[in-house]
DNA sequence: GCATTCTAGTTTGCCATACAAACCTGTCGT
DNA sequence: ACGACAGGTTTGTATGGCAAACTAGAATGC
C-alpha cells in the first residue's frame, strides 16, 4: 500500500462523518459554541445534531457542558485537547492524501 | 451556513467513503486497473472490495468490464468521465473546505 | 390557575451501508 | 477424478446516520 492509500485508510472515522467533521471545524475555529449555535450553522435537525454530539464526546473529543442562560437551559460545546489532536490528525491525514 | 461548512456538507458521498476514496484515488492516478491490484494495494477483503465496486459502478463513477487473461477471469476497472469529474469536485469541496 | 405553546434538547425507530464469512464457478495439479 | 486454488459475488450482521416522536420546563393566553 503506498502512502497515499495508508493516509486514506488511516483517517478518523469519527472526525471523517460530515456531520461531525462540520462540528469539530466550527468547535476549533470557536473554543465553545452552543447547542443552537451549531444547530443554525450546521443546518442539521435536533435529533441528528444530539446524536452526533453524543458519539464526539464518547470519543472524548468534545465536553459537553449543561448549564442555563437565566431560566432557559443551554448547553455549551467545547473541543477537548484529546479532540484538538484528532482535528490536526485528520487535517495532516488529508493533506498527506491529496 | 459559512462557505467552509457548505463545502463540507456539500462532500460527495459516494467518494467520501474511505474505501471508495483508495480505489477512486488509484483509478484516477493509473486509468486502469485490474481488481487484483486494487485488491492488494488497498490491504481490503475481496468481499468489501467488490461491494465498493458495485456502489461505484451504479453510481456510474467506474466502469467494471470483465475479460478473461488466458484462461484467468480478470476484472478491469475504468473511471468514467463522470467519475473523474465526481473525484475533482470531490478534491475541490475539500480544498474549499481546508 | 389551568391549558397551550414554545424552547431546548433526547430518545426511538427505521433504513442504508460497511464489513467479513460463506458461497460459487471455473482451472490446474496429480 | 478429485482436491486445492484463483477470482470474484452473495448473504448475513451489526453499526450508524437520519428524522419523527417524545420529554421537561418556562412563558403565555384565557
């Protein structure tokens, strides 16, 4: 297999996801967004953008922080280091790749 | 929507798949390949490999034309136009992206 | 003050699909 | 003739992405 291929096949699938890949970027452009910050930006559903948060921070790749904003509940969304690391990763990966 | 995450969002599928994204990258560096080669070189399993070949082929992205070398069946695979043009776009939306 | 609606998410259900194991068809060696 | 092998394909399963349905609490209408 030659280098190429190795870095293709070695990209992180959970950072590889659209979806998520979307995320992390803005997560690491940002430091901290919120639930409905991402939720426009991204142009995801809920649903789809609950999910995908929840498989990034069983990767341990971001913090998921639940607090409020006055009486209204919010949840803020932060790269861990851990995640940082595979953001460069993947970054290296692709430009090693193409 | 900023223009990095469209890009990202934008990403097609069908390639984006990192076992797609080895053999679109092989067929597009070498015009024609056989399905051995592709075998040996992307380290997957025939199974897996014939299964990504079918989703390219209906995708139209690779022409798969089976011929015989001697007596040996032989599987040869050919981007299309359209899987060339499929695979820049592809190279675009990630620049775009990075 | 009770019901309705709105906000901010989570859970559920379903469908697509990635992957490997099992299978198939024909050839070669003995 | 028969077992092993080459070259793929089909099948089965488990994961995972997606949207619809659900939940909990706050604001609003009546």
């Amino acid at each position: 297999m030659n280098q190429q291929l190795r870095a293709i096949s070695e990209l992180d699938r959970v950072i590889h996801e659209p979806g998520r890949l979307m995320i992390v970027a803005l997560l690491s452009a940002f430091k901290e967004c919120d639930f409905l910050y991402l939720l426009h930006e991204t142009e995801m559903n809920k649903g789809n953008l609950s999910s995908h948060l929840a498989r990034l921070e069983e990767a341990a790749y971001v913090e998921i922080q639940k607090t409020y904003r006055g009486k209204v509940p919010q949840t803020v969304l932060r790269l861990t280091s851990a995640g940082r690391k595979a953001f460069d990763g993947y970054r290296k990966g692709l430009k090693a790749a193409f």
